[in-house]
C-alpha cells in the first residue's frame, strides 16, 4: 500500500525497503510509475530516494477471495488507465493481480517482466489459519503459482536468490537472479579481529513480526540460553507486525521481559546501522526466504550470523563460510550455535571477514545496475522485434 507526494512515501516498514531497492533500479530510466494499493491512511511517511509517480488502485485490507472478488473489476479498470502512461511493467507475484495486470498489458502490447521475491507455497502456508491449510484455498493457491511459472517461462523474469533461481528452471536466458541490497559501498564497515565477549551478549534481528519469520522459534532458543546463562544474551528485534502483541505475551510467559526489546519498524539509514552497531550477532530465524536483505546489512556492518537453512541463505553465508547456517524450526540448534560462537572469537572474526567480502560484491549500486541492465536488454531486445 502506498500513497507517493512530494518524495515521500506512506506504506508499512516491510514494503520500505524493497520499493527503496525499485527507486534505484528505476532511477536508470527516464521515469518510474508504481502501481500499488492506495493506502488507507495507514502506516507512516518515509522519504524516498527519487519521486515516482503512482498508479493507485483500489485499497483491500488483505489478499482474500472475498477482497479480490469485490475489487477486482475497479482494479482492472484503474490498471487499464495507468497502461496509457508506461511501456514496459515490472510486475511481482505470484498474486492474483499480478496475473490480471500481466494480461492487460499483453493486450495494450505493453513489454513485462515477471518479478519473483520469495517462495510461494511456504510464504502463503504460513499465513494461513491451521484450518485453512487443507481447503481449495491451498489448490487455489498451487494453481496460480503454477501459472506464474508458465508464464516466467514466456517472459523475462528477476528472481531472488539461486533458490528461487532453481525453482524457475535456471540457469536459462531471460531468467535473472538477483540481490536487494540497500547497503552503499560508502556504508561498509571494515572486519576487525573481535575480542572474547565476557559482557552480556546483544544479539539483533530486523525483520517483520511476521509467522514466516518464525519469531517464536527465536523466543524459545532465547528461553534456553537465558536459562543457561541469566542476564547473559539480550535480543532486539527490529520490525513490527501482526505478531508484536502475541511475542510479548509469549516472552511473558517464558520470564524474558528483561532480556527482549521491541522497538518497532526503522527505515534504513543511520538510527538503524546504530542498532547493527551495538550488536554483537546477528539473528535470523525465518521458515522461508528469498535472499535476505537483512544478512547482507548485517555483512555490511561486520557481524557474526547465525541463520536458518531456508531459501538462499545458505548462499548469502557462502555454505557455513560467512556464518552459522542451522535447520528451520530448531530452536536447540539456534540457541546451541549462538551458545558455541560467542566463545570462539577466531571462529566470529574468520566468519565477519568473509562476510565483509561478500557484502562489498552485494552493495546497492552494484544490485541495482545490474537489475535496471537487464530490465533495459529486455527493452533493446523487445524494441528490435
């Protein structure tokens, strides 16, 4: 959801960063048009880093057969209207309007590329309410991933991350994997050796409060070293979302109110390299993933990670070389392997460094340049036809 005036953007935080990620890439291009939903009123103004125009469409609370059915003739007419002023859509799905704008576009000879950011089938399941998840809404489901797949297979296509890569048939022509990263090449912080950590240990998330996030997990392997080690490990977790409230009372539960802080969603810029700053290790707990944008910040800024085995992880932290990969939904393992790391400082620093490496092969400029080069051989290759 969006609404755009005067450089700024209204939306919730977790759109932020990918739509910051679009400006870049459309900054290559004569103009950016952003066909979103209008917000109503929601969420909070952000600056962004260029001013696109908007293609609003109509406002749904949420993805649901009902919201899609009231909304779907006024959506397709506001997307026909907004077809006048582009030529070529970047369109990301799986989404049921996705497939509705692909198909208008196609008969206003528009070009499309296809955008896929995460997987499907775990993203949607894990959303759903545990009743839901062997009804038609699950073959709903599978059968619009199913088309999105075909029609990839048609169009050009950005993926994120070499599993997702996989999933679509790769590597092959007109299919490309790429990075979201919002860290500058001037934002990179150096690897230094790191010393013992004898003090309490600040670990740090930054993600939605979301179920795919498996914030619960974390909570839990926080249980286990705080009972281990009192006082010891201090989480932060940076994001909101549908979850805050259930996570509180969840730590309530657990006895973790003083070792569990919540300060809410921070647009990236200097107060949230602050929170990276202050860490110690960097967290991340997720069921599914494309290629989190959050290892990448926290390579940047020279932390130890600690991750779990879902989408391209593994590749980010280059196989267990860049930081600690575990199995999702294992929180013994997570809190085993925060609990081993913290005391091989050799092991942290030899992790920090290849991360480092790594990040500077990952920065904006670069992610970016090369998305708007392959979105423009699409333009070139289209043009010639």
């Amino acid at each position: 959801m969006v609404d755009v005036d005067h450089g700024t953007v209204r939306t919730n935080g977790p759109a932020l960063g990918f739509l910051t990620f679009v400006c870049e890439v459309g900054s290559d291009f004569p103009g950016l048009t952003i066909f979103a939903r209008q917000s109503s009123n929601g969420g909070a103004d952000f600056p962004l880093p260029t001013n696109p125009a908007v293609a609003g469409l109509p406002y749904y609370p949420a993805v649901s057969p009902g919201a899609l059915a009231t909304n779907a003739l006024a959506t397709a007419r506001a997307m026909w209207r907004h077809l006048d002023n582009v030529d070529h859509l970047w369109v990301f799905g799986p989404h049921p309007f996705g497939i509705l704008l692909v198909a208008l576009a196609a008969v206003r000879r528009r070009r499309v590329t296809l955008g896929v950011r995460q997987e499907t089938m775990p993203y949607f399941v894990s959303r759903m309410r545990p009743g839901a998840r062997h009804t038609g809404l699950t073959l709903a489901l599978r059968m619009m991933d199913a088309c999105w797949r075909l029609l990839a297979r048609k169009l050009p296509t950005t993926v994120v991350g070499p599993s997702l890569e996989e999933e679509y048939g790769g590597p092959r022509a007109n299919l490309h994997q790429m990075s979201v990263s919002l860290m500058r090449r001037s934002d990179l912080r150096p690897a230094v050796p790191l010393p013992r950590l004898t003090g309490p240990i600040n670990l740090l998330a930054a993600s939605r409060l979301a179920p795919e996030k498996d914030p619960m997990i974390m909570l839990d392997a926080l249980a286990m070293l705080h009972s281990r080690h009192p006082g010891r490990f201090r989480l932060t977790w940076v994001g909101d979302g549908e979850m805050r409230s259930a996570i509180l009372e969840r730590a309530a539960e657990l006895g973790l109110e003083n070792v569990l802080s919540l300060p809410g969603f921070v647009p990236i810029g200097p107060e949230l390299m602050e929170y990276f700053h202050r860490a110690d290790l960097f967290v991340l707990s997720s069921i599914t993933e494309g290629l989190p944008q959050a290892l990448i910040e926290a390579q940047a800024n020279a932390l130890p990670i600690v991750a779990t085995d879902v989408g391209a992880v593994g590749v980010v932290l280059d196989n267990g070389r860049a930081g600690v990969v575990v199995p999702s939904g294992d929180a013994a393992a997570l809190a085993e392997s925060l609990e081993k790391l913290v005391d091989d400082p050799d092991r942290m620093y030899g992790l920090v460094k290849r991360g480092r490496e790594l990040a500077e092969m990952r920065t904006l400029e670069k992610t970016s340049a090369a998305v708007a080069a392959f979105l423009a051989a699409d333009t070139r290759t289209h043009a010639e036809v």
